[in-house]
C-alpha cells in the first residue's frame, strides 16, 4: 500500500514539473513593444499621380526580435522596392512578408539586442493615381502614414509636390506665405492645427537641377494610433494624368525583365495582370529605343497557371543603347491601368545563366523526393550579392527538410544573417502555409561558379490532370528546384531513381526547349534538355500514372497543422492532473493536521497556590522558565547551549548530541554541573540520565516559585518572550553577535521561532542566520533525539500516526511513555516533595490536571497518590 502511493505520488509530481516545463513554449514568442522614437515618411507625389514612399522607424529595443508581426496597411496598388534593418552603420537584411490585404510582416535576418537603438527602412511605389477628384480646378489630395498600436515620441511627415518653385528659392526662409499662394496650393488650417510644426520648404531634384514645393508636418509625443494625415488641395495644372482611376486595385502590376541565354535575348515579364481588366480592355507592351516605338500585342503569351504575360525581345541593342518598356490595359482608346516605365541596357542587366545544371533525384515508396542539384553559372551585372529561395506550399506538399548547400567543397551555414555563404530554412503564413528555403551567395560580373544544394520534400508527389485528355497523373515539379532564380539553363542533366515495380516515368520539359537525349533503364530514367528559358521552367517536370504513389504518416505535418490543439488539450489534461494532485495534497495536510492535533502533547502544569502572593513574579532564567512554562522539550537543549556560550562545552555533533568538554569548570548552576556529570566518554548523555538532568532543574525551579503567583509569573515570561523578539525586529536593540548570544535561548523559546526569523529585517540576517539559527537548529535536533516528543515520536511516518490513531491514542501516547516520564513525573516528584508543595497537591486544580496529563497509570498515578495523601 504504502509502495503504491510514493508510486502515485512519484507520477502526480513529474506531471505537474512537466505542466511547468510547457510555460517557456508559451512565451517564447511573446517579445514586449520597443519604444518607439521617431516614425518618418519621405513621400513624393509626381505629376501623373503616382508616388514613391520611404519610411523609417526608428526604436530603441526593450526585448530581443526578429518580426514584426504586422504592418500597415499600406497603400493599395502599392509595390514594395527596398527594405533593410540599421544598427548604427550596419546594415542588417530584413524582408517584407505579405499578410494580404496590404499588411505586412518584417523578418529580420538577425534578432536585435535589448538597449540598442535600431532603423527598420522600407520603400514602396505606387504605380497608380493616388489623387482624389477635381473640382473646379483643383484635384483632392490627402495622405497618412500607417498607425501604430504604441506611442511614438516623433511623426514626421515630409511630402515633395509636383509644383515647381522658381530656381532662386532653394532656402526654408525664401518659401513666404506669399509664394505658397502663388502657385494655388490651399491648405486646411484645421487640418494644419493638428500637427505641433507644419511649414513649407524647397526639395531640389539634382538630376533636373529644378526645385519643388515641399512639406514638412510633424508630431511629438503622440498617442497609440495616432494619425498624422495631411490634407491639400492642387491646382490641376500640376497634374499629367486623367482623374478618377480605377476604383480599387489590389495587386501589384509592373515589369520584370531577365536577360537571356545570350546578349540578343532578353525575356519581358509583365506581372500580375488582373483578368478583370481585360475584360474591358486589351493588354500592349510598348518598346522604346530612341526615337522608335513599337507595340507589342499578339506577340504577349501567358503563362500557365499564372496572371503573367511575356515576350522574347531579340531585337539587339547597340552599344550605349537603352529600351524602356511599358505595359498598358487599353480601352476605348484610353489608358485604363500602367506600369511604370522600365529601362534596359547590356550594361545595367543582371543575369543568371546557368552553363550546366544537374538534377539527381532518388524517389521512395510515398513519393517522398531527395534532391541533389549542381549549377555551374555564370553570373551577369553589377550586382554583387545574390540569393536563390526556393518556395512549397503546404496545400501541395507535405514538409521540406534536411537542406545543405556548398560552393565547390565549402558548406554554407545556416543563419538569418542573409549573408553571402549562409542559407535558411523558413515557414509562416501568408495566403497559404510555406516553408521557404533561401540561399545566399557573391559574385561578381562575368564571373563563374560552381554550387551544390539538395534537400528531401515528403509528399513530393503532385495529382494532377492533363487537360487536353482529362487523364489524371503524378507528377514530380522539377521547375521549383531552380526557386526564384530567372535563371536560364543551356543544358540539363536529369537522373531518376524510383522503387522496382512502378513507373513508367516520362520527363516533360518545355515547348521551346530541346531535348538532346532520352533513356529509360528499368527503374532510372535519364535526360539531356538544352536551352531552357526562365519562363518554361514552369513546364519542367516528371510524370507517372495516377496512383503511383500513397503518402503516409509524417509527425512533422502532423505537429505543424494540429500543434496548437495538442498543446492545448496537453495543458488541459495536466491542468485536471494538477487540480487532482492538489485536492490529494490538501486532504493529505487536513489529515496530518488533525492528527497532529490529535496527538498533541501538552505538559502537565504545576500551581502552587496556598502559600502564593498575588501578583508576585519569580525571577528565573530561560532554562527554568521553559520548565515552569512547560517546554521541558528545550530544557536540556537551552542547558547545552547555555555552557557552549559560556565555553564550558563543544557541541561536535547534533544527531544525537555529542559534546566535547572544553573546560567544566566555568558549569556554575546546580543543574549544569549535574548535566556535565551525565556526560559519557563519547561524549553522549544517555537516555536514562534524563530524569536526573531534569530533577536538577526542578529542584532549582522549585524554590523560586513556591509563594509566585502562578498565572503572573506565566504571563511575565511569555511576554518576555514577544518582546524580545518585537525588540530583535523594531531594531531597538543593539544587533551584534554578543546581544544575540544573550538573548537566543528567549528566542528560542518562542512557538513561532521559524515564522520569526523569516519576517526579521535582511541587516539583521547575517548576524542572527550565521550564530543564532545555527543554535536554533541544535538545539531542535538535540530536543528532537533526547527526549523524543510525542510529535517526534508519532510523525515519522504517516503510516504509523494513521495506524496510531486506528487503535486510539492510548497507543500513541505509550509510544511517549519515556518523554511522560523525564518531562512530567520528575517535575511532579521533585516538585511534591516540597512541603508546600504537599499541601497543594490536595487542590483539585493540580490533582485533576496531573490525573488527566498521566495516563501511565500504575508508575505516575500511584507516585502521586502516594505521596499527595496521608498515609500509616
């Protein structure tokens, strides 16, 4: 029985530890806002409407982070250009993660350090009219920054107009109120009042030499959710464009160019095309070099499974020349939506074409894929720092893992530094789930490397349909290997290795690329593919039949899609755990205390009353206090102390008590003398000299108090007791190691010396903690193993005081029998032998309390009766 609850309890204690283990999880994440010093925006408004926007927040940390969680929302049609991290005049990487909807998520590439002071920088553009309606030749115009959830000590708002200042004015001062009404721009005051400074000021544009009218708005020590917007009103001379534009766009739409194979080729990506617009419109790319123009319509080709349309351009470039390209929806011969104009050059192009690429893939049972992939590549532009991120989602794909890359024999490291030589594994949220694998790496123009990445994909077998013959398949995307890289391949290596039995399998490839060589050998495959394009890599893939593969088990999915349930019901079950080993644990203490106060030793009280003066005190000292107060327990203990202090003894041990005698001679009460005669050769006092040591001790109690009043004397050494520990406490008295020796045996004698000594001031504890407490304990333990109190002697486990109480507390008490004997029948006896005393026993106060404290009757009781009555 017992065996089967230290069992229970062993279990009940690693489930509550665990339930705490699980706090950090919670936590982890939950990093305190910085404060934030200064939010400022540089917004410049061009003649067309449109904008680009640079941001910079600027806080000071509090905690560490690598995120901030949300951002925005930012202006629709918007897209994003640049964004870093400063720390002084270190440039950290950060990204930018859609969260839709136009907000956004800041990763940085390495967690910022508390007490630092940090510059989050992002730009935008937007490509559309950002402008209100005319009205009687003016045209609206209103703009705010994003808000933040916290105060900010500064917003600063800085807007570049399109309105052209005469060449002279190019100080702050030289924009008076009188050239501001000039040029027609009206302000709302009311909206002026809201900013602490709203003054005019010159931005000169070094590329024209021309300057333009600009705003500066600011605010100081601003609320949560502040919102600093600035309202104008334009003269619509200032302003290029049509008015109301397209009610809402919601994607960006602009022009990626990638250079080619060679120099002749040059692939234009017109992105995220929005086939509402064409609904009502049709989509032209037009192409600028000099003086000539050229419309490019049915030349466009979409490409599947994408809002993305794009052209081969072939046509060369001489020397110095540049093309600018622009994408435009045309409807009813006017513009409907515009990308911003691009510029192309040999000079400026940044390229990757990848000489020779090898795909070596080994495919298991579940369609789970391993991956190993060489480039050798040569890179084009000024561009000197370059990255590769290789995207899944985990609508299509079970999980990615187990990635590594290397540039010739040198491994990478994984970081979030976003350094040249590092890569990352990552995943989060955006429309779907991804886990994004990213490497980063340097090169120089024109200069040639060799690297060799690979990873496994769980699950990498996709279902998809051909959709000329609605035939269902399996299919390996061999397309995303390349990641985000617009690399152009010259030739392609494919090995395949899938399990005997299944198959066949069939490598697709793109429609403009070449395949040199095919050969299929039992479970291998091999292919040769040359001149594959950026854009086809999309329709680079391997296929087998429907069903090939089943997917199984994965605990890293499972973890990912259904961790936070688990979590919560693993808190809920060790919550209901917890609750039950708690209501264990406090009908455990409710028992132990009733037994506790069950077998409760109170020591019998002797009051002599009949030759008593009311209200006179008997002077004693500690050690007969305890015994007139009936903490015979502490008697002999408070003794030993008591010659330790004045170096008659040593005590050398405590469990049980071993002295060593240092000089006996400086024993000058009776009772010392007596107890330095009990001592044996060990230094031990044995367990039947006890009644002699507390006989002693009577004798010298008992005349001092023979005419006390019994109920005054208590109560004087009872207070003196409190008080000695209120005066400890207040600090009232001098606190050094001399004072706490004199006073320890009062301190002592407190029933609350434990609660006392932890509520005593901290300047006290070293003097108290390193003497007092230390005789504190000895004497406890002295106590404790010479005269085995009744509690001593019941609680040493809970087994016998339940089994004690089973059979009544006769048997608890006769378990005491030696404690009643030393503490009880030697005062009793020392005590009555006094002819007052003998008087005083016929009082049915002293007699009942002796009769009801001693149940050993035959050797207490008969005593008594004997010597307390008269007698032939």
């Amino acid at each position: 029985m017992a065996r089967s609850d230290k069992t229970r309890r062993a279990i009940s204690l690693a489930l509550f530890f665990l339930f705490l283990l699980q706090f950090p999880l919670l936590s982890s994440r939950a990093a305190g806002a910085p404060n934030l010093k200064e939010f400022k925006s540089y917004f410049v408004l061009q003649s067309d409407g449109t904008a680009t926007v640079k941001q910079d927040l600027t806080f000071l940390e509090t905690d560490s982070r690598d995120v901030i969680n949300k951002i925005g929302p930012f202006d629709s049609g918007h897209r994003i250009k640049d964004q870093y991290l400063l720390e002084g005049d270190q440039k950290i990487p950060a990204s930018l993660v859609s969260l839709g909807d136009n907000f956004y998520k800041a990763e940085f590439g390495s967690e910022t350090v508390p007490g630092k002071t940090y510059t989050f920088h992002w730009e935008y553009a937007i490509d559309r009219d950002i402008t209100g309606n005319s009205r009687q030749g003016t045209r609206d115009f209103g703009w705010a920054p994003i808000q933040w959830s916290v105060p900010i000590e500064k917003i600063v708002v800085q807007i570049v107009l399109p309105i052209e200042l005469s060449s002279s004015i190019n100080k702050p001062e030289q924009v008076t109120d009188a050239v501001v009404g000039a040029t027609g721009l009206q302000t709302n005051e009311s909206n002026k009042s809201n900013f602490d400074r709203f003054i005019f000021f010159p931005t000169p544009d070094e590329r024209t030499g021309k300057n333009y009218l600009s705003i500066h708005a600011e605010k100081d020590n601003t609320i949560a959710e502040e919102k600093a917007y600035v309202e104008l009103f334009l003269p619509e001379k200032y302003f290029t464009s049509q008015t109301n534009p397209p009610e809402k766009e919601e994607k960006n739409f602009f022009i990626n160019i990638v250079a080619g194979i060679d120099d002749d080729t040059r692939t234009i990506n017109i992105m995220n095309v929005d086939p509402k617009w064409l609904d009502s419109g049709k989509l032209q790319l037009i192409r600028k070099i000099g003086n000539k123009t050229r419309v490019f319509q049915n030349e466009l080709i979409k490409a599947s499974n994408s809002n993305t349309y794009f052209l081969l351009d072939s046509d060369l470039l001489e020397p110095g020349e540049t093309a600018y390209y622009q994408a435009k929806i045309i409807g009813n011969d006017s513009v409907i939506m515009a990308t911003p104009e691009v510029a192309y050059n040999a000079e400026n192009a940044t390229s990757q074409v990848i000489e020779s690429a090898k795909i070596k893939i080994d495919i298991d049972q579940k369609g789970t894929a391993t991956y190993e992939i060489q480039w050798d590549m040569l890179f084009r532009g000024d561009k000197g720092d370059w990255s590769n991120e290789i995207s899944i989602t985990l609508d299509k794909y079970q999980w990615m893992e187990a990635p590594f890359v290397k540039e010739n024999e040198t491994d990478f490291i994984l970081s979030k530094s976003g350094t040249p030589g590092t890569y990352i594994l990552r995943t989060y949220h955006d429309i779907f789930d991804w886990q994004k694998l990213t490497y980063y790496w340097g090169a120089k123009n024109g200069e040639k490397k060799t690297f060799r990445y690979g990873f496994k994909i769980y699950g990498a077998a996709i279902d998809g349909t051909y959709t000329d013959t609605n035939e269902d398949f399996q299919y390996f995307d061999l397309g995303l290997l390349f990641g985000n890289s617009n690399a152009a391949i010259k030739k392609l290596y494919i090995e395949l290795t899938y399990p005997e039995g299944l198959g066949p399998a069939e490598v697709y490839y793109p429609g403009n690329a070449n395949s040199d060589n095919f050969k299929a050998e039992g479970n291998k495959v091999y292919s040769e593919i040359s001149s594959i394009k950026p854009e086809g890599l999309e329709n680079l893939y391997v296929s087998f039949p429907a069903g090939t593969f089943k997917r199984g088990f994965l605990f890293a999915r499972f973890w990912h899609d259904r961790s936070g349930t688990v979590i919560f019901f693993a808190f809920l079950i060790l919550g209901i755990l917890l609750l039950f080993w708690l209501a264990k644990m406090g009908k455990r203490k409710a028992r132990i205390r009733q037994i506790r106060e069950a077998t409760k030793y109170e020591s019998p009280e002797i009051e002599l009353e009949t030759f008593s003066v009311e209200g006179k005190v008997a002077d004693l000292n500690a050690i007969e206090a305890a015994m007139y107060l009936g903490q015979q327990d502490k008697v002999i203990g408070l003794i030993v102390l008591q010659l330790a202090t004045k170096n008659a003894v040593t005590i050398v041990g405590k469990t049980p008590i071993q002295l060593e005698l240092t000089n006996p001679k400086l024993a000058t009460e009776p009772y010392e003398k007596v107890l330095l005669e009990c001592v044996t050769p060990e230094g031990t006092i044995p367990r039947d000299k006890v009644s002699t040591i507390i006989d002693a001790v009577a004798k010298s109690l008992s005349s001092k108090i023979w005419d006390a009043d019994p109920k005054a004397t208590r109560k004087k050494y009872r207070d003196e007791i409190e008080n000695s520990w209120n005066l400890y406490r207040r600090g009232a008295a001098p606190v050094d190691e001399l004072y706490t020796r004199r006073m320890i045996p009062w301190l002592i004698l407190s029933d609350r010396y434990h609660d006392n000594v932890r509520q005593l001031p901290n300047q006290y504890q070293p003097v108290f903690v390193g003497w007092a407490d230390k005789a504190a304990s000895s004497v406890e333990n002295f106590a404790s193993s010479l005269a085995s109190s009744v509690e001593g002697a019941v609680s040493k486990t809970t087994e016998a005081v339940e089994n004690a109480l089973g059979l009544g507390i006769p048997n608890v008490v006769n378990k005491a029998y030696d404690a009643c004997h030393s503490a009880c029948h030697s005062a009793c006896h020392s005590a009555c032998v006094h002819d007052a005393c003998h008087s005083a026993c016929v009082h049915s106060a002293c007699h009942s309390a002796c009769h009801s404290a001693c149940v050993c009757h035959s050797a207490c009781h008969s005593a008594c009766h004997s010597a307390c009555v008269s007698s032939f």
